[in-house]
C-alpha cells in the first residue's frame, strides 16, 4: 500500500515538474516583405552545388533571378 502511494506521488510530481518546465516560447519577429520594384536587403545563400553566393557579388557580376524551392527534385 505504501509503496502505491509513492508511486502514484512520484508519477504526479514528475507530471508537474514537466508542465513548470516548459519555456514560454518568443515570438518570431516578423519582417517586411520586399515589395515589387524594391531593391532586395544583401544576403548570402548556398547554391546547389554547396558555395555560398552573396546577392551583392552576383549583382555586381550580371542580372540575378532568385529561385526558391522545396525538398529534394
């Protein structure tokens, strides 16, 4: 009988030990998107083949076409 208790004792204090130590999480801060006509913020992505490409070095080379894709083709 005595050792039900503990459990049952152990098990509602581990139960609530998890509720107090979750974080309240931060909310993201959302950014402006970039309107049409309006110059892009400089950034730098990785291409396909793994280098990173600076959006002020690829302008200064020739016209840039951003292409945005999901997953594996």
């Amino acid at each position: 009988m005595k050792t039900n208790i503990l459990i049952i004792a152990a098990l509602v204090l581990i139960g609530w030990t998890s509720v107090f130590s979750q974080q309240k999480a931060e909310k993201p801060t959302m950014k402006e998107a970039v309107k049409i006509g309006e110059t892009a913020p400089d950034f730098a992505l990785t291409d396909q083949d793994g280098k990173q490409i600076k959006l002020s070095a690829a302008v200064k080379k020739s016209n840039v076409v951003l292409v945005f894709y999901r997953g594996y083709w």
